[in-house]
C-alpha cells in the first residue's frame, strides 16, 4: 500500500526545505541593513570625514606645539584614512572598519603619550 499523495511523499522534505529557504531570508535582511554599495560609500565618507578631522586637529597642533612627532603621528591618520578609502573602493570594507578602528586607537593613543612629553 504506497500512496502517491504529494502531501505524503517527500512532504517532511518539502516543508523543511520551504522552512529553512524563508528563515534564511529574513535573517539576511535583518544582518545587512545597506546593500554593499551603500556600506562602501558610507565608510568611505566615514574615512574622508575623519581625514579632514584629522587634518584640522593637525594644524591645531602644529600651531600649539611644533613638532615633527606631531606631524608624523597625524600624518601616519592621514594616511591611514587614505587606505581605507582605497580599501573601501575595492570592497574590502570590513577589513577597511577594523584598520580604521585601531589605526584611530593608535592614533589616539600616541598623540597622549606625545602630550606627555
């Protein structure tokens, strides 16, 4: 006694494929909220923003306290804002968040240690 009923045969597979085809979805759409092309440009216009930032804060100094250490110190941030602009022109944006992220640390980090000396 087979049943050719299509509810039957295979059902469990097709409801679970179904399932999982409709969980995966929304959870994407909940992950990525920008399409890749608007993550580039909004960290792109994230690293252009803090390299004029950067670039303010720099002749600030320069004009407080002379000093090649100041201008390398920010000129490594201009730099490294640089970088991942290019990165985030290439597609690399979220190796281009993390540099940014830590680069500002460092940056920061060093500009402390130059105020103490």
């Amino acid at each position: 006694m087979t049943s050719t009923d299509p509810d039957e045969v295979g059902g469990e597979q097709m409801i679970g494929l179904k399932g999982r085809t409709e969980e995966s979805e929304e959870p994407d759409e909940q992950r990525r909220p920008w399409s890749p092309r608007e993550a580039r440009r909004i960290r792109m216009a994230a690293a252009g923003t803090i390299m004029a930032v950067v670039a303010v804060v720099l002749v600030l100094r320069l004009s407080a306290h002379p000093s090649l250490l100041t201008v390398g110190v920010y000129g490594a941030g201009l730099v490294l804002c640089g970088v991942v602009i290019e990165l985030s022109r290439r597609g690399r944006t979220r190796l281009g968040t993390w540099l940014l992220a830590v680069g500002l640390v460092a940056v920061a980090a060093a500009d402390q240690l130059l105020g103490s000396l």
